[in-house]
C-alpha cells in the first residue's frame, strides 16, 4: 500500500487576496446640513469620522446615509444643486432632524 501525501496546513497552493494598507478607512465626506458642534456640510475624513458626528451617524439613518465615498461627492453636489434626487430628499429630512 502506499501512502497519498496529505497537504499541510499553510501550505496552500492558492493565491491570497491582498491586504489593505494597515486597515485604514477609505475617506469619505459628510454631505449634510451642518450641525454645529458635531460636522460641517462636505467636510471629508480621511481617518474615520469625528466623535460627535460619528454619535449622530449612529443615532440617525439618514444622516449616515449623507456620508459618502470621495468618489461618490462630485455626483451628490450635482443632486444638492439642482435640489432634485435620493442625496437631496436625504438632505432635506436631515434638516429636520438638526
């Protein structure tokens, strides 16, 4: 009888995703109204959000949703400018809640 050579742990011959630079958070900005004390309107962040907006993120869907990939603001300006479309009724209930 002989013996089939079973693979070893770590020992895999398939290719591992790459890793993201030390887990940094890929930056966003804060397309709301501004809520004094807590966040300017399209103030970006590049290393997680500040604590006092990051309160109200957690506090508030619709706020959350106002924060939005870098390469996302070109398009959501667009929609606040022209006060039609998904970022602008955001805005618009955001208002309410301040």
């Amino acid at each position: 009888m002989s013996k089939v050579p079973t693979p070893r742990k770590g020992n895999t011959s398939a290719a591992k995703p790459p890793r993201k630079a030390a887990c940094a958070p890929d930056p966003v900005a804060y397309c709301g109204p501004t809520i004094p004390g807590k966040a300017v309107q399209f103030t970006t962040y590049s290393n997680g959000l500040s604590s006092p907006l990051l309160e109200a993120v957690q506090a508030s869907p619709v706020l959350k949703a106002l924060v939005v990939p870098l390469d996302q603001l070109p398009g959501v300006r667009r929609q606040l400018q022209a006060r039609a479309g998904r970022y602008y009724t955001l805005y618009c209930k955001a208002q309410e809640i301040r």
